[in-house]
C-alpha cells in the first residue's frame, strides 16, 4: 500500500507503526525525509473479539503475535530507526504484582459497562466527574469500567492498570507508563492540571498506584526485549518511541490543516468530529451537550463528540453476509446514491446501536418508532446511514464551535470515511463547509510523524501538517445545494431516545 510515489532514498529513516483498530490491526512502515513522507503496509492482521462465558473480550494475546509478525516484516523492508503504538482508548489490563496479566481485557462494547455509572458514590456524580475531567459522558468510559471491575475476584490481585496501547508497549520493552492522549480518555485525568486527579481517584475508592507515570508523545518508551528482538529478528537496542498512543490523537496530528481555524472529523468505526484548541471548555453547557477535552500533542486539547460512524454501516454488511447476500461497498454506494433522499434519518448516537448485532433490525426498530418507514432495499439503509452521519457531523461541529467561541472555515475528514465520497460530499451539504477528505492512513502517518519528530526529521506541528499537506493525495468538496433539505431532515429528529451519550445517567446528575 504505497500512499504515494515519494522518491525513498537510502537517507530516509524507516520507522514502524503498530496501528490497531476496532476491527483489525496492522503494521505500516514509514519513511521520512526533508519533503518526503511515504506509507507502506508491512502485515495486516484481524482483530476478532471473543464472547467467553463472562463477557466480550479482546484476544489481546493473538493482537500481540500479529504485532511481532507486522514488526518482523517491517525489519525486512530496511533498518527501523524507532517503533511506536497507538490503539482505541478506554479499554485496559490490569497486571498483578509479578507484572503477569489478570485475564483478557474487557471489550468497550461488553453489557457489564451498561449501568456502571451508577456505581458512582453519593457525591460525586457526572457534573462533578466533568468539572474535574472534562469528559463525554460515555458508559464505556474507563472509569465506570474500572468501578464495574471492583467487584471481581480480579480486583483484589490488580496493582496496575495499562491502558491497550502501554500495555503492549510494556510487553515489547518491560517499561511501565500512561501516555498522555490516552491517560485523557479514563475520566481519571484532571483537564486543567495535564495529570492523574489524585483526588478523584481518591473518591472512588481506586487505587493511587495503579496508575503509572505520565509519558509525552515523543519520549523514549524504552528499547526491545531481548526476547522480542529474536522473534522479529530486530536488533536489541531498537527504540520503542511514545508516540500519540490513542488514535484519534495520532489522527489528529496528520490533519494536513494550512489554516489556522478548522474542524476535523476522524471517521472509521467511530466518527470523532470537533476543533482542536489550547484549552479545555469545562462550563455547564459543554457538559450538557456532552462535548470532551481530550489531550493532544503540544499541550493541545481534542474538543469533540464520539458519534457512532461507520460501525452502523459495517454492522449492516455483516448481518448481510451472514444472510448469505454479501453485497461489496462499491455497489451498495452506488444503490445509495440512487436512492431517494432524506426517505428516513435516524440518530448514530442512539443507546440501540451500540452493541454488536443485527443492525437494519435495529434501524427499522428506531425508525418505526419515530413514524418513520424502514428502507426498502441495502441500498436505502445505505443512504439512511451515511445521511443520518452527515446530520451528526453538522450538529456536532455547529454546537463545538458555538461552546468554544471558534468560527472554523473547513473541515478536514480523515480515516477510512475519507474515503466514501458520499459521506464526504453529503457532510459538506449539510454543514454548509468546504470538506478536504485524507488522509485515509491519517492515524499511522500522526504515529509516524512522531517518531520522526522525535528523531529531529520534521519540526513543530505546522510543519508536520504542511509535510503532510505537500505529500498526501487529497480530495476537495464543496457544499452543493440549499440547506433547507438538510434543515427538515433535521427537525424529523426532534424526539430523542435513550443515548448513548446521555448525560444524565449516573448519581448527581
């Protein structure tokens, strides 16, 4: 997968990024120079969760061998000057005293998360949670799943808590750390301080120490293992580098933005759309409208909402294909297109859609029950997905920048949904923005492109976007239409049920 014909000559450094996702992880190699910046996909691997008798788990196990095949074929395509990992956010393992993992970690999606946050003591509730974290209001936040794991056997032999991506990192170096971008999304990090909150952990009766340090993108995360340097046949002394371990963050780093006011929205299985700004907004109304602070580089803040993406689009084909009927994403964008506008919206957002399953029953369920006719072909639920998306992207960009005081100009949409030219030009309809779509590698190129920095190749932020912006294939759309259309749609969703993002769950709300 070369992400574009860049000359490579024997100078550039080589530097591998373990990416992994909600669905499947790889191994990319990237070489980096003075204007040159070039991708290539050295493994890929599936990421398959398991259903065991007491929840869905990650087979984190069969992430990490995936890992080491991806590191060994990365070491073939020349000699690599750094590693780095980035993952989802949220999910952990817990470690006992000999460093040993206490069982497979908890998927997001497990039903034990539903419900958690009524594990909140008296007195300390979502408002309060906020006014120290700054956080979207999420069942699968951390936090809530760390107060379900409490009362597990498990609990009592824990003395510490790695998040996916330290927790790999621990395995290929024995160092033990929490970076930042990630540390951000627990409920656990105090917004305005940039470090652990001492005193909510307190609270709540967690643990201080299972909490590791605090490590920057950038900083060295320690060197291989002699035992994982033979099985992917890299040498010992090669560096493991922190780099913007939660994906988003990575992403957000690769946005090739040359203005100085935009949105961005890092679309794959979840659609992560806000402003990047230099602090946190912590008010009452932030919270209300279920906005989060979440780190980025440079002492930055990710202000965005989690909204459910092209899960609801993946879930359908999956369901398709286990019916027998699998239809290919081209031919199912092409019947979208030629379906009838607008013919039924639904909220992304909605409690409904959250957990693996058969999603059009789903959608014809919360459609029926907003008056709304169910679609008649793939092609319809289609059409309803990716408009009922672009909706959620207008709304959530229109409330960000309302809440930060900030007029962004242009939307940069990356990750895989930067690919999808409906979505692209539909999210450009209904904001009413331009939308500059890519990268689609956006998370590896930001894990990369922090290495590099690290390694003194590309300078400060504006130069890493502009690098990006010189080398990487992207796509221009412009707003088509009138926003009338848009605007009716819209008010069709007026009646909201039982979010995923409600704010109100929980004591003290």
């Amino acid at each position: 997968m070369a992400v574009n014909s860049i000359d490579s000559s024997a100078g550039d450094a080589v530097f591998a990024a373990v990416d992994l996702g909600a669905t499947s992880g790889r191994v990319i190699t990237g070489r980096v120079g003075p204007g040159r910046l070039e991708l290539a996909e050295a493994h890929r691997f599936a990421n398959t969760p398991v259903r065991l008798p007491d929840g869905l788990r990650w087979d984190v196990l069969a992430l990490y061998q995936g890992m080491l095949d991806g590191l060994r074929a990365a070491g073939r395509s020349g000699p690599v000057a750094s590693i780095g990992v980035d993952t989802w956010a949220v999910d952990y393992g817990l470690l006992d005293g000999d460093g040993a993992l206490l069982g497979l970690p908890f998927h997001y999606r497990d039903t034990r998360n539903i419900g958690a946050a009524k594990r909140l003591p008296e007195g300390c509730g979502v408002r309060e949670l906020y006014a120290v974290g700054g956080l979207q209001h999420l069942p699968f936040n951390t936090v809530f799943q760390l107060l379900a794991h409490r009362a597990t056997a498990q609990w009592g032999a824990a003395r510490t808590m790695l998040l996916m991506p330290d927790l790999l990192v621990h395995w290929l170096t024995g160092s033990v750390g929490a970076e930042i971008t990630n540390a951000s999304t627990t409920g656990l990090f105090d917004a305005r301080s940039g470090g652990w909150s001492d005193a909510l952990i307190g609270r709540l009766g967690l643990e201080r120490a299972l909490f590791p340090p605090l490590r920057e993108p950038g900083a060295p995360a320690g060197t291989l293992l002699p035992h994982v340097a033979e099985c992917t046949g890299l040498p010992g002394g090669t560096p493991v580098t922190t780099v913007a371990s939660h994906d988003t963050a990575s992403a957000v780093v690769a946005v090739p933005a040359v203005e100085a006011d935009f949105a961005y929205i890092s679309c794959g299985t979840w659609s992560l759309a806000g402003l990047e700004l230099d602090a946190p907004v912590l008010s009452e109304e932030s919270r209300a409208a279920n906005f989060t602070n979440e780190r980025g580089v440079d002492g930055t803040v990710r202000y965005l909402r989690n909204i459910m993406g092209m899960w609801l689009l993946e879930e359908c084909r999956r369901m398709w294909d286990r019916a027998g009927v699998p239809l290919g994403l081209a031919g199912l964008l092409a019947d979208a297109s030629a379906s009838e506008p607008f013919a039924a919206v639904i909220d992304p957002d909605d409690a409904s859609f959250l957990m693996p399953g058969d999603m059009p029953a789903r959608i014809d369920a919360y459609l029926l029950r907003t008056g709304q006719e169910p679609p008649r072909s793939p092609g319809g639920y289609v059409r309803c997905v990716l408009e009922s998306l672009a909706l959620a992207h207008r709304r959530t960009l229109r409330a960000a920048a309302e809440l930060a005081v900030r007029a962004p100009a242009r939307i940069h949409l990356v990750g895989g949904g930067s690919r999808n030219e409906l979505l692209c030009q539909w999210t450009a309809d209904a904001s009413g923005l331009p939308v500059t779509a890519g990268p689609a590698e956006a998370t590896a190129l930001g894990n990369i492109l922090i290495q590099a920095r690290a390694h003194g190749l590309v300078d400060d932020l504006t130069g890493v976007r502009r690098l990006v912006a010189r080398t990487q294939e992207l796509r221009h759309y412009e707003p088509r239409g009138n926003g009338r259309d848009w605007d009716r749609a819209e008010a069709r969703l007026g009646l909201r049920h039982n979010h995923v993002a409600a704010g109100t769950e929980g004591r003290g709300a």
